[in-house]
C-alpha cells in the first residue's frame, strides 16, 4: 500500500508496491507531492543530488515541482530498482512538457512491451489521462496487438482494467466476430457480456444470434428471442431470467397465446379470445434446464399455466420459487372477460 498523506515512502514501502497493484504508484505520487512541501524555499539545493538514497531518488520524481522532478527523472531513467519502471510511466502523464518528454523517451528506450505486462493496470489508466493519448497510443495499442499480451491483458483479474482493455480492443478492432462471440457467452463478468453481445446482435449476423440466445447475458438473451420470432419465443416462456421470459411472452400474446397470470392478491385476466397453451408442451418446456444450465420446473406454468397446471405445479412446489408455491397451495380465482 502507498504511505498515508504526511509521511515519507520506506525502502520496504517501495518493496511492496512493487510486488502489488501497479496502480498503488499514482497514491503513492499523490502522497510524495504533498509531502514536498517539508524542503522549504528552495528545493532544489534541499536534495543531496550528489549522493541520492532510494527513497530520496523517489520523492525528487513526485515532488510537486516540476525543477525538481525533471532532474529527478533523469536520474530515474538510469535506476536498476523495481520503482523505476511504473514511475516513469506516471511522469509520461506529467504535466510539465519537459518531464513527460525525458519519461516518454526512458520508457521507449529500456523497457520492451513484455517488460510493461506487469504494468498493464496503470499503463490502463494512465492512457485515459487527459493530457495526450500518447500512452495509449505507444504502450497500450502496441500491448494488445500482441497476441500473447492480449490473451493476458483479457484475463487480468481485475474488472475494471478488464473492461478498459475490452473498450481498448474493440476500438482498434483487434478482436474478431469469432472472439467476441466467445467472449460474450463464456466470460464471467455480465458487463462484458452484455457489451459484446449488443455489439455482435446490432452487425446482424445470423450465425451468432442462436448462439447468443443459448449462451448470453440476460438483456442479449433478451433481444436474441425479440429477433427470432414466435416459435422461438414459445420455447423461451420457462427461462431462468424474469427479463426473457417476459420478452417470450409479448411475442406469444400477439400471436394469440394465453396472457400471463399474476397469482395470489393481484388475480390475472384470461381475454375470452385467447388460445390455451397445450398442457403437454407446457409441461415438457417446463422440466427442461434453462439456457444457464439452471432447472426452472415450475416457472412455465405458474407465469403461463391455467388451473388444470396446479397438480403439476403442486407436485414440484418444493423446488420452485416461494411465490409460485404459495400460489400452487391456494385456490385460483381468475375472471373472464
């Protein structure tokens, strides 16, 4: 972790920042900034130049003056210490034109695109500093159009460095319909999913909306059934997400399907027009596994059923959600219109 505000950094400090989050570096400029100020006037001849420690080499490269980080730098760039790297990376950002020209050119000269891996969160945020978009395109670009580099960058445990690559990615058009795809159904994080569906369901191509529907976020799934028609949307009414099934049963009530019932205190209304749902294709939907893999027994015919389901429904009450067993345990009262 990066010192509290009005202390000066450690060697061990330095240590474990540079075992930890690279993005621990910006708290830990932050804090040296502040703390400058204990120099006095003249900061400059304040700092033993001649014979600079570790910690002293590290508080000159976050001073809040810019005369005193740019020969700070310049002395950085030569550094063999682990710090050297993620706080030249910081002063690419400076906003002083002369120190971020001397970091700029220490990092394109010494460091090698897999030396910045380690580095990939900061190198993240530092190219969305309004300053320039050099970092992002001199360090980041070049990083994720290496394969390997990529397939790192994509799996970084954190989330928000993962969606920034993504963004990243997608703008430089690095990833392939094929990866996206890929992405989009298998990849834990709902937020990406749900970006990169949207993205492959609005090209349109027909080869991925199935898939997108079998394997993709809840709002994809979604779209994939408005897209699909009504027979797919028969077969979507016992979904796990709430979100879907509701999208499933617009389809099926305008083609003259039964209208969705609210058991319990809110009693639903059955139109005299409407067609029933033939109770043995309601009940095999109803006992298939979800498109998550989860089972969603009752769901069908609680939401779409009519009161020749309750046995069925009662019979598997244990496994179903609390609403529908209670319902599937009380009489129904509905009225015709």
């Amino acid at each position: 972790m990066a010192p509290e505000s009005g202390t000066m950094a450690t060697e061990e400090e330095l240590d474990a920042l540079a075992a930890g989050d690279s993005r621990e570096w910006l708290a830990l400029d932050e804090s040296e900034r502040r703390w400058s100020g204990c120099y006095g006037q003249d900061c400059r001849r304040a700092l033993p130049w001649r014979r600079l420690s570790r910690v002293q080499l590290v508080e000159a490269v976050c001073h809040a003056d810019g005369y005193v980080r740019e020969p700070g730098v310049r002395r950085l760039r030569r550094s063999r210490n682990p710090e050297a790297l993620p706080l030249l990376l910081v002063r690419c950002v400076d906003w002083v034109p002369q120190v971020r020209a001397i970091a700029r050119a220490a990092v394109l000269a010494r460091f090698a695109q897999a030396d910045l891996a380690p580095s990939l969160p900061l190198v993240v945020v530092l190219s969305r500093r309004a300053v320039d978009r050099w970092v992002d395109e001199h360090l980041l670009q070049p990083m994720l159009r290496s394969p390997e580099l990529l397939d790192h960058a994509l799996a970084t445990p954190d989330l928000r460095t993962r969606r920034m690559v993504h963004e990243s990615a997608l703008r430089a058009g690095l990833l392939s319909d094929e990866r996206l795809a890929s992405i989009a159904v298998h990849d834990h994080d709902d937020v990406v999913r749900t970006r990169l569906g949207h993205l492959l369901l609005d090209r349109g191509d027909p080869r991925f909306v199935r898939l997108l529907l079998e394997g993709g976020a809840p709002k994809v799934r979604a779209r994939a059934v408005q897209s699909l028609g009504v027979e797919t949307a028969w077969e979507r009414l016992a979904e796990s997400s709430s979100l879907v099934r509701s999208m499933a049963q617009a389809p099926v009530l305008r083609s003259g399907g039964i209208r969705p019932r609210i058991t319990g205190k809110r009693c639903g209304r059955v139109p005299s027009r409407a067609r029933s749902w033939p109770a043995s294709a309601r009940r095999a939907r109803s006992t298939t596994s979800t498109s998550c893999g989860r089972s969603s027994p009752t769901t069908g015919p609680g939401e779409m059923g009519s009161s020749d389901d309750l046995e069925f429904v009662a019979a598997r009450r244990g496994i179903a959600s609390k609403a529908i067993s209670r319902a599937s345990a009380e009489p129904r009262r509905t009225t015709q219109v």
